[in-house]
C-alpha cells in the first residue's frame, strides 16, 4: 500500500463550514488522503463513521486539492 501524500480533514457535511475544529470526541467526521498513482493522482476520503466513500482520480495534484477544497475538506498535513 502506498504512503498518503497528505491528511485532509472535514467536520461537518456542511461544505462551507468553515470551522476546522474537531467534534467533541476528539475525532473529525470526514478525512481524506491523496496518493501518487502510475499516472496521476487519486484521492480518497472516508466518512469516519461508515469508512470509505469514493475514489476520483486526477491527473495532477493541483486538481486533487482543488477537489478537496471544493469538497469542504481542510489540509491538516504536517
């Protein structure tokens, strides 16, 4: 398995929350990753309740994070 390229996280299902705080528990309801495919980039992002959402591919990594960033997500990578 290939290691992510960064850590993307979201609290809420609303997309123009802008309050990047974790829940109470400590944990956020949505998180994401982008890894480095044979010929692009994909991203994949799980609700942390149910696990794995959805995989989109993407050619470059400015697209993923674009993507990512329209989804609502926050990156948190360190």
């Amino acid at each position: 398995m290939a290691d992510a390229l960064d850590v993307w996280l979201r609290v809420s299902d609303d997309e123009a929350h802008d309050d990047f705080e974790p829940l109470p528990d400590g944990k956020y309801p949505a998180e994401a990753n982008t890894y480095r495919t044979k010929t692009g980039y994909r991203v994949d992002w799980y609700l942390t309740a149910v696990g794995l959402v959805t995989s989109v591919e993407f050619d470059t990594l400015t697209e993923a994070r674009r993507f990512l960033e329209s989804e609502g997500f926050a990156d948190y990578s360190s």
